[in-house]
C-alpha cells in the first residue's frame, strides 16, 4: 500500500472543497444567463456582472465569460 502524504491528503480535501464551491458557483451563473435571455435589461446587467465574477476567480475561462455575455447582449438587442 502507497504511503498517505499529509500534504497529497491536504490538496485533495482541498480540490474537493474548491470543486463543490465551482459547481454552486457555476450552476449559479448558468440560470442567471438563462433568465438573461428573456431579454430584461436587468437580468442581463446581473448576468453579465456574475460572468464577470466568475472570470475573475478563475472559475470560468475569461473568453468564455466574454463569449457568453456577448450572446446574451446580442439576444437582448434583437428582443427589443
């Protein structure tokens, strides 16, 4: 049996941690830019400042963020 590194068991409960708080996070943003799509001024100004929140902690890839606050600012123009 391999030998249990403290510092090995110490990044694993810590992946395990940051991964659970990614997915809340993640998932969050998801329905935000879900309900952007109705085209709500409101609703794509808070979907948009989540993207960005979510980029700036590295939980998603910043031209991601980028690409998607386009699609929803290009859906909110055309709904008008």
């Amino acid at each position: 049996m391999a030998k249990r590194i403290r510092s090995g068991l110490k990044r694993r409960r810590q992946s395990i941690r940051r991964g659970v708080r990614n997915q809340a996070a993640r998932s969050e943003v998801k329905t935000m830019v879900r309900k952007a799509r109705g085209g709500q001024a409101t609703a794509v100004k808070t979907a948009a400042k989540a993207l960005d929140k979510a980029a700036s902690k590295g939980i998603l890839h910043k031209n991601a963020a980028a690409r998607k606050k386009s699609r929803i600012m290009k859906a909110a123009a055309k709904s008008k």
